[in-house]
C-alpha cells in the first residue's frame, strides 16, 4: 500500500483547523478521513537549521513508511514532532505504531 505526499498549503490547513490529534513523548500526529492515504511533515524552525529539520523529516517518513501497512484506511496525516535533544527512527516508528493502534487507524 503505497502513500502520497501532501504538499498543499490548504490540506495542512484543514488538517490543523479540524482534523483529530494523537498525542505521544516524541511525536503528535493529525488525521482526518480521505479517499487516499497522504501523509505530510510539519517541521518548525525551532527545531534547528535547515540540516536538523531536514534529518527529522527523512527520519519520520522512513519511520511512516515502516508502518504504513498497519494503517487499514485511507487518511489525510500530519505529522509534528515535538522539540526534543535528539531524534532517532526507533523512537519515531514506535510512537507511530503506539498511535495507530491507539486511535484505532
């Protein structure tokens, strides 16, 4: 099952205006219902320079992809990591996995 990438402004707005949320340690994350499954990364610049900001996204799609299979519908999803010292794909993929069977996606 493959995932697109959202990209428009207006869909990250619709998200963040009425989209649910699921909070963990690492991560929150803001889905809604959609035809397809898109997912996108929100990542402030108070995360660091772009390099920092640029690792945390590599990071979090890798970690989606990962588990993009236990995800049985099709939803919009944003992702926004909290500020943290460090990041790491094993913390990012098990909070996801924890989120998903929590909400119940």
């Amino acid at each position: 099952m493959n995932y697109l990438r959202l990209k428009k402004q207006s869909d990250f707005n619709k998200l963040f205006s009425g989209g649910r949320r699921a909070f963990s340690p690492s991560l929150t994350m803001i889905y809604a219902p959609a035809k397809q499954l898109r997912m996108g990364i929100s990542v402030g610049k108070r995360h660091g320079k772009s390099v920092q900001r640029n690792r945390i996204k590599r990071l979090l799609r890798e970690a989606f992809r990962s588990v993009r299979e236990e995800i049985k519908g099709n939803y919009f999803i944003v992702l926004v990591p909290k500020v943290r010292e460090d990041y790491s794909f094993f913390t990012f993929r098990k909070h996801l996995q924890c989120m998903i069977g929590k909400e119940k996606l």
